[in-house]
C-alpha cells in the first residue's frame, strides 16, 4: 500500500526516534542532521532521497557543514524537505553562549512555499552502561511531541533553506560536479528505487543524472584532497 505524503512525513519521524535510539545504544552518540526531500516533479511517489551531513568541527564549520543540505534540495527541485537533527547537539556544535538547550529530536517539515512546522520530541539521554571499547551506552526517555508552526530555527538551518528556495536553474555538468563534491566531503545521499513502471524517459534531469552516478561503475572518484 502506497503512504500519502503526509504519512511519509509522519514515518520519517518515527524513523529518526528509532535511529536515534539505535545510535546512542551502540555508542552514545546522536546521528548527524539528515535531510529527506519530497519533489512533485516524480510523480505519484513524490519521496527523492535523502542527505546526511558530513562530520564538522565546532563553530564555522558546523554551520557550513548544515547549511550545505540546502545545495541538495536546490538541484533535486524539492518541493518540500524533512529535517532532523538533535537541539543540544547543534547548538554544541556552534557553540553558543548561555544555558545549554534541552536534549531532543527536532524534525522539521517544511513546504517550498509556506510556514514551516516544528515537530519536538523531548528526550532525556541517560548511560546505562559501557561497551567494551569504552563507548557509552545510552538510552533516550522521550516525552510527548509538539507541534509549532513557525518555530525559530537554528541560522544553519534557516540558512540550508534559504540555499533551497533561491531560484536556480540546474545543468547536468553542474549537477555532477556538485554532487561528487559533496560525496568527497564526507555527505552521504542515498536514493529510493523508482516504481517498476515509471520509465526513466519521463524522470527529470537530476534523477537521470543521480542514477548514471550511482550505478556506473566507471563514474571518476575525486579524493578530497
């Protein structure tokens, strides 16, 4: 049974709380902001794909590390994105002054055009034990969600949605080169199989060239150096 978009959103959320219970379990960490992405362009099953941040360093980095999942969105033509990251851990990231913010998943659902809502999943994070190599075991305790439209946001993320909505128009070269970039700099996209029958003539651009990268084995790999 095919989901409805809006019950692909409500999924996605329950997803990142179980993935984020499965990360601190295995070593007491939260996973990194994760970007899911919706385009009207493909059709009946409207879900693209999505991009996990690459590792970053606090301050500058962290906010240029986050605010890069807009580049994303901007060349597959999202027509709406799904934000997850954990509150406490970003603003850590940034390192911002004052008291530290409450642990929790913030998911955040945004339309191309229109207010953004602010899905709050509150949790406690306690060590429960220690793993072999001296990782933290950890549970999360969470608390009942909230909903709040238009909730201030982070600058990166307010930033990565800006680089999103700014009209741009995509070559194919550009989408490549933006797109190896990024894999070199440690993000990590990952794309849904299309229905078996939805011909690739009728894919726009950025899927064609997603699907040329991700299964031609002579693609040219660029280190990071």
């Amino acid at each position: 049974m095919e989901l409805t978009e809006q019950q692909m959103v409500d999924e996605l959320e329950n997803i990142a709380v179980a993935t984020t219970d499965a990360i601190l379990a295995e070593g007491g960490f939260v996973p990194p902001p994760t970007m899911h992405m919706f385009s009207k362009d493909l059709g009946r099953q409207p879900y693209a794909g999505y991009v996990r941040s690459r590792p970053f360093f606090p301050g500058d980095d962290a906010h240029t590390a986050v605010e890069t999942l807009g580049l994303v969105a901007s060349f597959v033509n999202a027509s709406r994105v799904v934000l997850a990251l954990e509150q406490a851990d970003l603003q850590l990231a940034l390192q911002h002054p004052g008291e530290p913010l409450p642990t929790g998943l913030v998911v955040l659902d945004v339309p191309r055009d229109g207010e953004h809502i602010v899905r709050w999943n509150p949790a406690e994070f306690m060590q429960t034990g220690t793993r072999a190599d001296g990782c933290p075991i950890v549970a999360a305790s969470w608390g009942p969600t909230q909903q709040i439209p238009g909730g201030r946001l982070p600058a990166p993320v307010a930033a990565a949605l800006e680089l999103w909505r700014s009209p741009r128009t995509w070559s194919a070269v550009e989408i490549v080169e933006a797109y190896l970039d990024l894999q070199d700099d440690g993000y990590h996209m990952a794309w849904p199989v299309r229905p078996d029958d939805e011909p690739p003539q009728r894919w726009p651009l950025w899927r064609a060239v997603v699907e040329a990268i991700v299964t031609d084995p002579g693609q040219p790999q660029r280190s990071a150096s």
